[in-house]
C-alpha cells in the first residue's frame, strides 16, 4: 500500500465523532491517530491533558499529510470539560471493566454514532493512554464500550490501531465507497451475447474435430458452458475472449514477401 | 488500550489466508503485519524475496508477542512460487490499476474467502512493497482486487494498517465474538418489573407532593415513564433504581447515640 492512490488536490472529508485522546503519552502515536483519522474523513480530535504539553513537534511530523487534523485540535485539561458539550459518549477497552455497561464491537457502535450525528447530536470516542488505556471512572463517564473482537490471546491493539478500526467502520458506513470505481469495469454481458459466443465457438470446434462422436456432443457442450459461465463475463471479457479464439481458429498469418508489390512502400 | 487484555496462557488462533507480503523492505513493518495478523488470529505469513534477507532481527523485536507468526513465515525467492499451490488470489491495492479486474471492499473480499477457505480452499492476499505497492504484472496472477473505503484526500495506509484491516474483518466473520462478553452484563428486565417499579415510584411521588394537579399527573406519569423506559433496564438497573430511589425516599437514618443501650456492645 502506498501513498500513490492520495489525490492532494482534493479538500478532506470533515465531521464525524469527536475523536478524544485521554492523556496519550507520545507525540508519534497523537501523529498516527491523527493519519488515521484523515484516511478515514474524521476531522474532529480532542485532546486530554498530553503528558508532553502541545503544540508536539513529533506529532505534527507524524501526522504528514493530516496535519489539518491536528491543527483543529482541542486541549483539554481533565475529562470532564472534553465532553462537557457532548451528547453522547463511548469508551474504547481491550478488556472486561466490570461495568454493568453495554459493550459493543466497532460496526455496531458506529451504526449507532451514525445514527446520532444524523439526529445533530455531538458524539466522542475515548481512546485510553498507551500503557494503561482508560482508567474505570473515565469508562463510567461513557454511556457504553467500544471494543474489537480480536485473537484473546493477542489482544492488545496500539492508540493508533484502534482509531484506525474506528475510523475505517465509520468511513464505511457514513461515506461507503471505494477510493476507485469497480464500476468503470465494462458492463456485465447479456446472456444473448454470451451464447451467441458460445453457439459460434462450438460450431468451430465442431468443424475442427472436437467432439469425438456425435452422442458425446451435448454433454461436452454442457460442461464447456458451465466452466465458461463461471467468469461471468463483462461485454467486453465477451468480445476478448471471442477475438482470441477466433485468431486461434484462424492460425498464423503467411508471412508476407518483402517483395511483394501489393505491400510496398507501406 | 493496552496489552492487558491479552491472556498470554491462551494458544493463538491459527487459520486464515496466507498474508503474502510482496519484496517487504522494512523488518519492522514485517514485525508490524505479523502483530496485526496476530490480533486476528491469522497465523500463516509468506514473504517474497525481502530486501534484507531472512531472518530479520528488526521484525522479531517488533513482532513481541507474535513471534509464532514468524516463526513459521516462509520465505519465497519471487512471487509466482509463493502462490502456486493457492487455489484463490487476491492483491490488496490503493490506486485504480488498470485492470479489469473485479473490486472488493475488505469485508465483500474476506467474505468470499472464508466461503473459498470452508470449502478447503487454500487463499492468499498479496501486501505490496511499502514504497511503491504491488506492480501491474503481480496485481495480473489475482483474481480480484481488495482495496479500502478511504477519504481519496488521505488514501495512503502502510502495509500493517492494511494487514490490520484485512485481519480486523477475517476475524469478525470468521470468529465474531468480543473478547470479553456482554452477555455478562444482568439480563434484561421483565416488563412487569419495569412496570411495578413505576407503580411504586409513582405513588411514592404522589406521596411527596410531585403532581401539582390531578388532571396533571397522567400525562407527567407518561413523560416519566418514556424518560426511564429510555435506560432500557437489566434486571440489575431495576433494583438498583429502587433501592437508590426507596433510600432518597426514606431520607437520612437518625444518628444512633452512643451510649444507647440497644446498639451497646455491637
């Protein structure tokens, strides 16, 4: 995966979920939450008392290309003024907090943000320091947990990671499409171009001896269909695959004599 | 978030596609994608023709706790020999290559290969070279291509956010469930439990003095009730409503004297 695929001239995508860093440590993981949030059109972070003040230069040459997201930042001191403004608010966990609180995985919360950001209500997402993620009185803050269904015995997920999931089941839902286009494929072909193929390839295969006897000639026509029809064809696989066949049909060209009058001086 | 999720008794999940990283250039990515894989229970790595050979020291210290994944990585001197007893192929892109080939989303892309992988089918998905991704002629040997919903704006992500995306959607289809269990939280609350509690508060209420008027009250009962019908209670919220709301209620118990016989002794 590369860079390659950004088109710099575009305006990023804002809105979405507030995005609020509790505490975080190091200006590199701020950096990479901060690339995260960009591949995926959030725009909104929130900052909680940074263990190494702010403005972070490391963040800020992390972030590279979101540094738009970091500009719009906002620095808190505590918790509580972060989500102050809030209508409502998730908490991100690796692990059991024993809440009697609701736990949902990252499609599901999303769905429900989604569906609040919709009804204008303002919504944030904790993300819990590097070592020791959120402690329980900032989870009781929240109105339910967000957490990733993942391998329990590999279960830990870096800042960054986990904003990334975050970010990539918001995109995905709010925003949908694929950076490029599957639909600027050739449209798929009609069946009546399909067998039109099909009936003109067995006809020649008939003329160059394939089916061995008569009685055999429906099954191996059968079969030959069904492997065909498995690519399912676009119009233009059709008109590929008819061009390639009827050359093969054809065989070489006779190589033309350099003196032959009829091509000189082409 | 943090490690301490993560039950180090437990043995990893193995399974999936083989994560094939193309001419990886950096160990610590390499360590990176074999974490990612980790999180997600893939297990099988396969690595075309690395730039500093194999083993690498940089990818062990940074692949910790998915040092198994390592472990058993194979490595391939090009990439025709690392997918040729593959039976699917898919190539994971960030930009339009060109091709006619088929495009997927990472969640309609991990669905047909865990259909492919229950019928015994073995799948490989192609990561490129950090730098430069997958060329043409390598993106040409696969069936489909697998690329991310992102903002065009910002489309770059490095090769272990994709692993890690990839990972994050095999896991949710292939083994779904969170890591710790919301089924833990105190069942849901019977209506007649609901209701009866709103018998007693309601009453408790009126006791008090809450409903100035009577031809008030059926319609303050009914906004109070929509109010606490929003908490969607567990049998637990139930009771700790009433125990919380019967102790308001009751107020604060007298002070007992010290030196009052009854308590003397105690």
């Amino acid at each position: 995966m590369t860079g390659a695929g950004t088109n710099h001239s575009l305006t990023p995508i804002t809105g979405g979920p507030q995005v609020i860093l509790v505490e975080p440590q190091m200006g590199e993981n701020i950096g990479m939450a901060a690339r995260a949030m960009a591949n995926f059109g959030l725009s909104d972070m929130r900052i909680v008392n940074p263990r190494d003040g702010w403005p972070n230069e490391r963040a800020v040459i992390t972030a590279a290309n979101a540094a738009h997201v970091l500009e719009r930042a906002t620095v808190y001191p505590d918790l509580l003024s972060a989500v102050a403004d809030l209508n409502a608010v998730y908490a991100t966990t690796a692990r059991e907090r024993g809440q009697m609180k609701r736990v949902l995985g990252a499609d599901e919360a999303v769905t429900q943000i989604h569906g609040r950001i919709q009804g204008a209500e303002k919504v944030g997402i904790l993300f819990g320091r590097e070592r020791t993620g959120l402690d329980n009185d900032e989870v009781a803050l929240a109105d339910a947990i967000i957490t990733f269904p993942v391998d329990p015995a590999n279960a830990s997920l870096n800042l960054a990671q986990a904003v990334l999931l975050v970010g990539y089941e918001w995109f995905k839902q709010a925003h949908g499409q694929l950076p490029f286009n599957p639909e600027e494929r050739s449209p798929p072909a009609k069946r009546e171009a399909v067998v039109s193929f099909f009936t003109w390839l067995e006809d020649e295969l008939d003329t160059c001896g394939f089916f061995p006897a008569p009685e055999k000639k429906p099954a191996m026509i059968r079969n030959l269909r069904d492997i065909l029809l498995r690519l399912s064809m676009t119009e233009q696989d059709v008109k590929t695959l008819r061009g390639a066949t009827s050359i093969l049909r054809r065989g070489p060209v006779p190589p033309v004599k350099k003196d032959d009058p009829l091509t000189k001086g082409e």
